[in-house]
C-alpha cells in the first residue's frame, strides 16, 4: 500500500473542491484548511495558486485517460470501442463526483489570463479526439478525422448538457444517432 503524501492530499483535495466548485471559487485557504496542511506546504510545493491549479489539471488528465482507456481495453472492434466509450460518459454523469469537465471549466474561467491552464485543457481534449481517431481509423481510413471529430463533438456536447441538466441523460439517444453515421 502506498503512503498518501501531504503533496498527494493537496493534489486531491484541489482537484475534489475545483471540479465541484470551480477554479474562482475555491480560495488557496480553504484547500489548506480542508487538505489539514500549513500553508508553508502548499507553497513549497506548488509555489502559487497557478501552480496548483496547473498540477491537479495534469492529474485529472492522468487519471481520466487511465480510467477511460482502462475501460475500452477489453474491446477490440470499433464499434465495441464508442459503444464502451458512451458508456464510460454515461457512468460518468451518473457519478455523485461528476461536476462538469474540468477542462471545459479551466478554458471557460482563465481565457488568456491563464495560458498554462487553457494550454493543459486544449491537450486534454486534443487526446481525446487523437483517441478517437486511432479508434476509427481502420474502418474509415483517410475520413477517419471527419468521424472522430462528429464523435468528438457530441461527448462534448452530452458533457455540457450533463451538467446543466442533471438526472435529464441524452447518452443513448445520442449513441442511437450516430449508428447510422458511424457504418463504414
């Protein structure tokens, strides 16, 4: 068993409070207080707020792509791959910890003033279309992008509907709607 270091406790409690309640509204204090570290820690190991929020976005995207891609493994054709992967989002939502995207929020919150956040933000979702499109490009070669890029464009669209809309799920009519869409 791994120990939990006062780094790791502060990572995770940051990334607990910013997906719940933003990057705006969740003051360095409270992550102390709730992290149960001096203040001394946080900024020996972060060094700013910037710093912070720029770590525990790395972390969510670690942790993301481990699950996500952990849970398509078992799959070997394309089609079993989006399936699993709108079921995946679908948990996901589901989930009492689901807040909305963390990436959407960082991009959305910090625009140019924090270009390190949005730059993190953009390569998450620049994985994830890169995903895609090494998932459908056996079957659609050269339209490969095209595809990935349609599928793309809907989980993002269902993550944003989630949040706004909780209990309200549009995963599987969305899924059903890209059957015909997504045959070779």
């Amino acid at each position: 068993m791994m120990k939990n270091t006062k780094r790791d406790t502060i990572l995770e409690t940051a990334l607990r409070l910013f997906s719940q309640y933003g990057y705006g509204n969740v003051g360095i204090e409270r992550i102390i207080s709730e992290s149960d570290v001096a203040r001394m820690t946080v900024y020996k190991q972060f060094g700013t707020k910037d710093g912070l929020i720029k770590e525990t976005l790395e972390l969510r995207h670690r942790n993301f792509m481990e699950d996500l891609l952990q849970y398509l493994e078992p799959h070997t054709r394309y089609w079993d791959k989006i399936r699993a992967l709108f079921e995946w989002h679908q948990n996901w939502f589901q989930s009492p910890d689901f807040h909305g995207c963390m990436f959407i929020k960082a991009s959305e919150e910090f625009g140019a003033a924090n270009p390190q956040a949005c730059a993190i933000a953009q390569e998450h979702k620049l994985a994830i279309l890169a995903l895609l499109e090494a998932i459908l490009q056996e079957p659609f070669g050269a339209k490969a992008h095209q595809q990935a890029v349609l599928v793309f464009i809907c989980l993002e669209g269902l993550i944003v509907h989630a949040n706004m809309f909780p209990g309200k799920d549009l995963t599987q009519d969305i899924y059903q709607a890209l059957q015909p869409l997504l045959a070779p």
